[in-house]
C-alpha cells in the first residue's frame, strides 16, 4: 500500500517505513504529523474520488530535523573592486511515515 500525500507544496509517493525530508515543520522529534492524502493505492485498486481518499489518514513521526546542500552565490562587478559572497542552506525536516490507514468513523 502506497500513497500521494500533499506536503511543502509539493507531491510525494510514501509507503509505510519511510523517511521523508521535507519543509521544515514546527514540532521537536517523536511528534505526529498528519498529512493530506491525494491518491491511495492498495493491493492493486486506485482510489483518486476525493471523497473515499478523504476517509484515509496518513500519518508520521519528526525523525529530527536536516540540512540541504550549501549554496555559494558571488556577486562581481568588474573594474569597480566590487565583490560580495553570501551563502544559503535550506533547512528540512527527516519525517518516518507510520500509518496509513481508513480512519475510524465517528460515532
């Protein structure tokens, strides 16, 4: 079983165990997420109707947080003596998918 999930305004495909990085979220490692679910696959049937995708819940786990690449930017202007570096790194969160499932109907 599978699932599409909606998460930093982006699409990922997550199966139980695992790890995604994503945006960086508030919460401290050991916390729940839950995640909007757009297109859930078991045992072969897809189900994409808004309304069935709506029942199933996609939960996970703040493994810890992360940090992307280092990206170095220079900016040079010639013959004016003009030189700036300034340096960026996005910072992400590693989450471990636990459940996807139907949630239980309310009473």
């Amino acid at each position: 079983m599978y699932a599409i999930v909606r998460c930093g305004g982006r699409q990922e495909k997550v199966a139980l165990d695992d790890v995604l990085t994503v945006d960086k979220l508030e919460g401290e490692a050991g916390s729940s997420v839950e995640f909007p679910a757009l297109l859930v696959v078991d045992d072969g049937e897809v189900i994409s109707d808004p309304a069935a995708v709506s029942e199933y819940q996609v939960t996970g786990e703040v493994v810890g947080p992360a940090k992307g690449p280092k990206i170095n930017m220079i900016h040079y202007r010639n013959k004016t003596g003009y030189k700036r570096r300034q340096g960026h790194r996005q910072k992400y969160t590693q989450v471990r998918i636990t459940g996807i499932a139907k949630a239980k109907a309310k009473a």
